[in-house]
C-alpha cells in the first residue's frame, strides 16, 4: 500500500488508511507556471498509485491563477482532469484527505504532501517535460535546463522505440519480481525515480527475460508514469 512521508510531522502515514476507502487529493497552487503544473503532475501521480490499488479518488483542483491556462497546461502533460472547488475537510465519506502543494505551503487539515520547485524554461514537448519533473525525488528542486531535457528526449525515444520493437514479440506476462520492486518503488513515497530505474534495468537485462515481457512492463509501469511508452506501436520503422 502507497505510503507518503507527511510534511507536517516528517513521518510516513498511508495514503489510504482504510482498504480501498474513497480518498481526496486537494492540489492546491498559486499561478500557472511551471512550478503549479508540478504540483498537479504529483497530484496525477498519487490519483494514478491509488487506483492501480482500485481505491476510489476524487481529485479537486485549489488555490489562485488563471484556470484557463493552468488547465491547457495540464492535458498537455496528461494530467487527468481536477474537479473545481472544494468542501473544507472533505466529504464525510472520505476516508483520507491529500493536501498536494509547494514546499512551504501548509494546507487545511490532512496528509501535507509537498512538492519542490521548478527552475527553467519548460520545453516545447509535454512529454518530455512530464520525465523531466518524474527523474527528480517529488521534493527536490528540479532544474530544466539543456542537458535535463535533452537527456529525458533521448530516453523517451529510445523506450518509445524499444517498446515498439518488443510489442511485435509473444506476450509475455511482467514478472512478479520486477512488478514487486515497481510496485515497492512507488508506494514507498511516490518514488517515481526508483521505478524508472526498475524499467532501465529491465531494458538491459539479458535475453532470460522475454522481449514480450519487457513490453508488458513498459506497459505496466507506463499506467502510472504516463510517459505515452506505447505510442509508436505499429508505426513505421
């Protein structure tokens, strides 16, 4: 079960107390900039973790700025969409309330997860601005600069590419070992960069594991991260 590390006290608390009780994530940001978008991309994280549990979430969207943009900016980073608004603590039949915000920026009562700054010009891909922000711990300050982005645009194509390749291979089912330390990565703090370790070294290892099984993990690990792993299958070599 994902466990969070809670800013207020520094202590690690379960996102879901309650097996698979319905849980709310407040992200809470002030602007439209990049350093919001993170805050939303950690919100994603979480709603995504949680339902690859089948808890029930329900995301709502907090705080000042323009809607309009902060929105766009969202479903170009493959943010699933945040409701509007909020009811203070909750509705009663959550179980657990998620405050998602910036470093520094204490919320109402619940779990405070906080989130790191960004520094930089964001990039013209979304994508590659969404591996950017998930390379880094979510409280690390992150840098974009030339050699961050042009590292994630390298790795996104040459996964892209490999995940096209072993597609034309068998199926073969993801591994219980490597799904067990997948798992174990992200439920342990939403350590999103220990899962993409998970998945280089899957890409590495040697011909004892199946290319349909390294698909099927790609594809797997891809239903958190949200990196479009899948999107080149069937194109044209």
């Amino acid at each position: 079960m994902l466990r969070i590390i809670d800013a207020r006290t520094g202590e690690a608390v379960l996102a879901a107390p309650v097996r698979r009780g319905p849980t709310r994530i407040e992200a809470h940001v002030s602007g439209h900039g990049t350093g919001a978008l993170r805050v939303l991309l950690v919100t994603d994280l979480l709603v995504r973790a949680l339902e690859l549990d089948s808890t029930p979430v329900r995301a709502v969207l907090t705080g000042e700025g323009d809607r309009a943009v902060l929105r766009a900016g969202a479903a170009d980073l493959g943010i699933h969409p945040l409701e509007e608004g909020h009811e203070p603590g909750g509705l009663p039949a959550e179980r657990q309330v998620l405050w998602v915000a910036a470093e520094g920026d204490a919320g109402a009562d619940g779990v405070q997860v906080a989130v790191g700054d960004v520094l930089g010009e964001a990039p013209s891909d979304p994508t590659v601005l969404r591996l950017a922000l998930l390379e880094r711990p979510r409280t690390e300050t992150v840098r974009l600069d030339a050699a961050v982005l042009s590292d994630a645009h390298d790795v996104l194509v040459r996964w892209r590419q490999a995940v096209a390749a072993w597609a034309r291979q068998p199926s073969r089912p993801v591994p219980d070992e490597v799904r067990g330390r997948l798992r174990a990565a992200w439920e342990d703090d939403l350590d999103v960069p220990a899962a993409l370790r998970v998945l280089r070294s899957v890409a590495d290892a040697g011909p004892e594991l199946p290319d349909g099984a390294r698909f099927e993990t790609y594809a797997y690990a891809d239903r958190l991260l949200g990196l479009e792993l899948t999107r080149d299958i069937g194109a044209a070599p």
